[in-house]
C-alpha cells in the first residue's frame, strides 16, 4: 500500500514543487519568493504613483517600461546571456533588482520612478531567459517536464497572492512599505540562489562572428533546426491572440456583458488558475509538437462562450479552459526549446523567441482596439479565436512537412542539457542541435 502511494505522491511532488536534485527545489523557491515580492511590489508602484500623478499616461509609461526591456535584451543583447555563469547572472540580477526596488522607497519623482522601473524590467527579463535555460541545466532529462510545471506553476499562483496581499497591505499600511518588503525578497532570492552548484558558463561558438550575426543567431538557429521551426512559425501567431484576447476581456466583460468589478477579478484569476492546472497536467502529456499545437486550439475554444453568452460563470468556466490549454502550451514550449538547442546557444535562442513573440503580442494588443471598433467587441474574440486556430493549423503544416526528417519524441543526453550533475549513461539516438 505505502509503495503504490508513493508512486503516485512522487510525480505530484515532482511537478509542484520540482524534483529533489542539485539543488533544484531550492531554486524553485527562490522563484516563488521573487514573484510574490515582485507582483505585490507592482501593485504598490502602481498605486503610489497614479495617487501622485493622478495621470493614466504615468500609469502607461510605468506599464512600458516594466515589460519592454525583454524585447530588447532579446533582440541586441540575447547573445550575451549564453557567455554567462547562469547561476551566479541570476544572484546579480536579483541584487540588482533588489537595489532599485529598495531606491523606489525614497524616489517620488516621476522620471525617475519610470526609469527604476525600466531597470527592474531588465533585471526581469534577463532573470525569465536565464532561468529558461538554467532548468534543464539543474535537472536530468526525466525530469525536465516536472521542472518546467513546477516553476511555471508557482509563477503564476504567486502572481495572484502577490497582487492578493500587494494589495491589502497597500491599503493597510503604505506603499513603500510593500516596496521596501519588496527589496527584502530578492535579497533572500539572491541568498537562496547563491546556494546552488555553480554553472560555468557554457563555451559559445559565435564569439568571432560580427555583432549583427550573432543578434540574429537565435533566429537563425530556430529556422534550421525542424522542432525550433514548428515553435517559431506558431507561437508569435498565438501570442498575437492573446495580446488581442487580453486586451479586449476586461472592455467586453464590462460593456457586453455588464459584469462587476469583483466577477471581472474572478474571471480573470480562473486563467492563472487554469495556467496552473495545464502546467501540472503537462509532464504527463506525450512529448509530441501535436500536444502543443492542440493546446493552442483548447486556448482559442476556451473563449467561445465569450462570443455567445453573457452568463459570467460560463465565461470564466471557458477562460479556466483557455488557461490549461496554455499551461501545456508553455510546458512543451520550454521542453522543446530546452532540448533541441545546445547550452553555449540555449538563453540566445530563448530570448530571440521571447522577444519575436512578446513583439508580435504587442502588436496584437495594439490592433484589438481598432479591430473591435470596426466589427465589435464579440466578433473580435472570434477573430482571436481563429488566430489561434491559425496558429495551430500553421505549425501542424510545417510539422507536416518536417514530418521523417526528425524523430519528434527522440530523448535527449543529460550531457547534451549541460546538467551539473555526473554523466549518466543514455540510450537510443540523441536530439540534434540544428
């Protein structure tokens, strides 16, 4: 009886709180400290500085330069990041980080709250890429799926306690309290990190290239390689809808269908919850391109009560769809990306995506407006819907094509991920780096 329990409470361990090797739970719980001072943190900022300015176009700057540094660190300086001891780029960046929240403290003024920002959005895009490519360095193979659920799930349920009690503790004491609380997190962060086996940082091949070559490497690489070129044609498709889908949720649930401020919040926490659930339901999926495009299809099903009904639980019952359908979306998106590229080329091709696809979701936030105003606010969400119908339809055409040209499910070697820990002996063919 004991025996049949712990088979069953041993790979649930594994995807919620990750597996027990080299350290990785540790840095599971770093992650989860991080996340849940950065979210209550961005509440605070957000608060203090629309009660300062009372101007939506602070808010707006604020909101740009939280997230545009990944753009960015994708496109000019993603190269850079693969020359880096990942472990020990993390524990800077988090200090970093950690020094400008705890400046936030003092500095009221406008400019320079958004330019403090700007630096934390930095800190945190860096930090995503990194820790992308860290896993799968942390970790063996077999639990490289248990790894990815396990941070992306607590990444999201600390997103909804961190705004939770960001928020109370906003009201009930002041923001530069939950600001210097803040800093205090990504010091344990940084302490919590600097505990792990060291990573050297892997030797890269594109060293002697001219600097416009190795911007565009991860491009390049992601072109070459069959796997990598189901990811890069599909995913910007489908985080164009979600840029659209997130931008006109909270317009439709208000207008269309009169919702309160309170059902509008329930709506969207069924998403992160769903996030959650997708993540967790991930490791136990096939490892196959099909689960990841079929997951873009259950994200786009997902929204069609929004396009037919105006009853709120039967919209955040859809949304709670749309929410796993994207947790396994990500679970395949990281394991794929993690295997098929080498370590000296893993965080320059992960943040090549990360930035190509954040961009074209930009975009798509940028034209749900217009969009909506031209066929209304349902139509629109069906179009989001066909967007990621589109993208699916699209990779599934250059899997297709792809399709005896590589073996989707091959396994991958530990030393092939860069882990820390000793070789391990691996069995049947190795996945090519493209």
């Amino acid at each position: 009886m004991l025996s049949v329990l712990s088979r069953l409470v041993r790979p649930a361990l594994h995807v919620a709180i990750g597996p027990p090797e080299n350290g990785f739970r540790r840095f599971w719980l770093s992650l989860a400290i991080t996340m849940f001072g950065t979210w209550a943190g961005a509440v605070a900022l957000t608060v203090r500085l629309y009660d300062q300015t009372h101007s939506t176009t602070w808010s707006s700057l604020l909101y740009v330069a939280e997230f545009a540094p990944t753009v960015f660190i994708g496109i000019a300086l993603g190269h850079l990041l693969d020359r880096l001891p990942p472990v020990r780029a993390l524990a800077i960046f988090e200090l970093t980080a950690g020094a400008s929240w705890l400046a936030l403290v003092w500095i009221e003024r406008p400019s320079l709250v958004v330019t403090l920002a700007f630096v934390n959005g930095a800190c945190a895009g860096a930090y995503k890429i990194i820790a992308t490519s860290a896993t799968s360095m942390l970790v063996s193979k077999e639990h490289l799926d248990a790894a990815n659920a396990a941070t992306l799930s607590i990444d999201n349920l600390m997103t909804l306690v961190g705004y939770a009690i960001g928020g109370i503790l906003v009201g009930a004491y002041a923001p530069d309290v939950v600001l210097a609380l803040n800093a205090g997190t990504f010091l344990i962060s940084a302490l919590l990190l600097a505990t792990l086996p060291l990573i050297p940082a892997p030797r890269s091949h594109v060293d002697h290239e001219p600097w416009r070559r190795q911007i565009t490497a991860g491009g390049r690489r992601m072109a070459a390689d069959p796997r990598l070129r189901v990811v890069l044609v599909a995913l910007p498709v489908a985080t164009a809808a979600i840029g659209m889908g997130n931008a006109l949720q909270i317009p439709l649930l208000r207008g269309a269908v009169g919702a309160s401020a309170a059902a509008i919040g329930f709506v969207l926490a069924t998403h992160a919850f769903g996030l959650v659930f997708g993540a967790w339901a991930g490791p136990f999926l096939p490892r196959r391109t099909s689960t990841f495009l079929v997951g873009m299809v259950v994200m786009g099903v997902g929204l069609l009560p929004m396009v037919f009904t105006s009853n709120v639980p039967l919209i955040a019952a859809g949304i709670l769809v749309s929410g796993f359908g994207n947790g396994v979306v990500i679970i395949r998106f990281r394991t794929t990306m993690q295997v098929a590229t080498a370590p000296q080329d893993r965080a320059s091709t992960i943040a090549f995506i990360y930035s190509f696809a954040f961009g074209v979701g930009v975009l798509g936030a940028a034209l749900a407006g217009p969009v909506a105003s031209i066929v209304d606010l349902r139509p629109a969400i069906g179009i989001t819907i066909l967007l990621f119908v589109t993208a699916a339809t699209a990779g599934a055409m250059v899997d297709f094509l792809d399709r005896g040209r590589y073996d989707p499910v091959a396994t991958v070697s530990d030393e092939m991920l860069g882990g820390v820990g000793p070789a391990r002996p691996t069995h049947g063919a190795s996945a090519s780096t493209g």
